[in-house]
C-alpha cells in the first residue's frame, strides 16, 4: 500500500531571467496569466485547477513538479510518514503543500486543498463530418485563430539516474500504477508511464513518466491538453507565425495515443501540446513495450535526436 494516492498533475515550476518574455511564449502556447509581478509570473489553464505554469526570477532552469492530492488529512499522512511539514501553499488558489525531495535530488510538491478557479470560457466542440457518418449537418465549421486553449496540465517527464530506485519512491509514496513499461529486455526497464490509482474514475494513461536517459537526471517535458485536434492545430501555427521552436510534431503516440506537438521554451525547456489521449481505470491493468514503441508514432514525423 503506498502513503497516499495523487489524483493528478498540479503544476511545474521553473526560473528565468526574463518574465516577460517567459510570459509572452506561455500566452503564444495558450497559458492565462494570474498573476505577474517582478519576480514571479503564474498562468493557468482554462479549467478548474488555479495554477498550471510558476516561473521564479532567477537563472533559467526547471525547478519542480507538483501533484495534487485527495485532501489535506492525506497530505498530514504523508508529512507523518516522510517526517515533513505541512505548510501552506504560497500561489493563487491556497490550499497547502508537502514538500519532498526525490532520490535524483527533484522538487516533488504535493498539493490539497486549492480553492478551485471558475473555468474560463472554451470554443464549443464541433461535431465532424467523417466520410461515413456526417455529425454537422446544414452548419459550417469555423475555428477563429489564436492561441490554442489550454485545459490542464496532463503530465510531467522526469529524466531519472535510476528507474528502478525512482519508480519505487514515486509508487510506495504516490500510488501510481504502471500503464506501459519500457523494456529493452526482460532484465532491463529504462522506463514507465505511470498512471493515478483512482479505482474506477477514469484517468490519464500518465500522469507521470520516469525515463533512465543518458543525459542524465532532470527535467524531460511538461505536458498540457488542448481542447481538440482543430485547437492543437491552431496553436501550432500561432506558437509558428510567432518564431518559436518547435521540437516534434504534429504526431500522434503509439503509447497513450495522443496526438502531440512539442515545443520549447525560450530556455530550452520543452512543453507538449496534447489531445485524444487513452484514459483507464485502475483494473486496466500495466502493459510492457518496446524503445520503438516509445520514440516510434502512428503518423508524423520521427522522433528527433533531442528527444531520445
Ligand atoms: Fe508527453
């Protein structure tokens, strides 16, 4: 039985030397300020969790992922079993916060009690008109462009020094369960997307995936859903007419199944664009595949360099 089970993302923290130009990315990636002051920006996505992005001024670099809790009395659980504190959470929404520290030396907040935000307003979804089943009929289809709409952040990819050793304090404290194990033989696992335990509610593919890389321990990717396949489009072009860079895509996984599109940061630090991604419930049990498997794609380019 692990300490506790998290029920999702919360958010990821970052430093950078430059607010405003950290701010004009976010909002060119579809991110919504919360709060901008000199030496902290806060964005959030247009659902109902209050903060999705916290950037600090200082020297670039990531400085942390956080995951959200059932509720606080979990949160004194875990703080008993790690001989932490339970302090309150300093960012828009409250709430309160453990803070620990993983075996690569990794930032782990765990969050309850955030005041949820009113969601902000989404284009509606239009139905599609597929060759052997029209969905729209007598109406035209008209997607304004803009900034995709950015829901929630989805999940966090951790680059680790030893799986095997991150996988056992991620699960005995946070009770993830194992969706696809990435095996290079029986013997040898370099990583695993990892999902919430939430019994029978329905949830991401991942949450979390830790990957063994020979660069060595840090941060991977962040991960933020858009609203659908015409939004992720339409955010790729902006972030593009903007001069960004884009790191891969617009492909669609094998494992998880979404359709992704990466970018980077003016630091370098990539966040994914996501949407149609797989959810199960805790009896969907784990599955094992392949470095293929995890770097190959059902259509869209290959996977480059930087990303393997
Ligand atoms: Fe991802």
């Amino acid at each position: 039985m692990s300490t506790i089970k998290v029920e999702d993302a919360g958010f990821v923290r970052f430093r950078a030397p430059d607010l405003g130009e950290m701010r004009r990315f976010l909002e060119d990636f579809g991110l919504r300020v919360v709060e901008a002051t000199d030496r902290r920006l806060v964005m959030r996505g247009a659902g109902s969790a209050p903060v999705a992005h916290v950037t600090e001024l200082g020297e670039p670099g990531f400085a942390g992922v956080a995951f959200r809790a059932a509720s606080v009395a979990d949160l004194e659980r875990l703080a008993a079993a790690e001989g932490a504190t339970v302090d309150d959470l300093d960012l828009p929404g409250g709430g309160k916060v453990v803070r620990l520290s993983d075996p690569d030396g990794h930032n782990v907040e765990i969050v309850a009690g955030q005041a949820k935000a009113p969601p902000l307003e989404l284009p509606s979804p239009q139905p599609w008109n597929l060759a052997e089943e029209r969905q729209r009929l007598r109406a035209t289809k008209r997607v304004p462009a803009g900034p995709a709409h950015v829901v929630r952040l989805g999940h966090m990819v951790l680059n680790v020094s030893d799986f095997r050793a991150s996988e056992r304090w991620y699960k005995d404290r946070f009770g993830f369960i194992t969706s696809d194990e990435i095996q290079v033989s029986p013997e040898l696992a370099l990583g695993a997307f990892m999902r919430c335990d939430r019994g029978e509610t329905l949830t991401d593919h991942h949450t979390l995936f830790l990957a063994q890389s020979p660069k060595g321990p840090g941060f991977n990717h962040a991960a933020f859903e858009v609203v659908d396949l015409d939004d992720l489009m339409l955010g790729h072009q902006r972030l593009k007419d903007a001069g960004r860079h884009s790191e891969w895509g617009v492909g669609r996984h094998i494992l998880g199944s979404q359709v992704f599109d990466y970018w980077r940061d003016p630091w370098g630090h990539t966040l994914e664009h996501w949407t149609d991604g797989d959810v199960f419930t805790a009896a969907d049990g784990s599955s094992v595949a392949t470095l293929q498997d995890l770097l190959g794609v059902q259509w869209g380019p290959s996977a480059p360099p930087t990303m393997a």
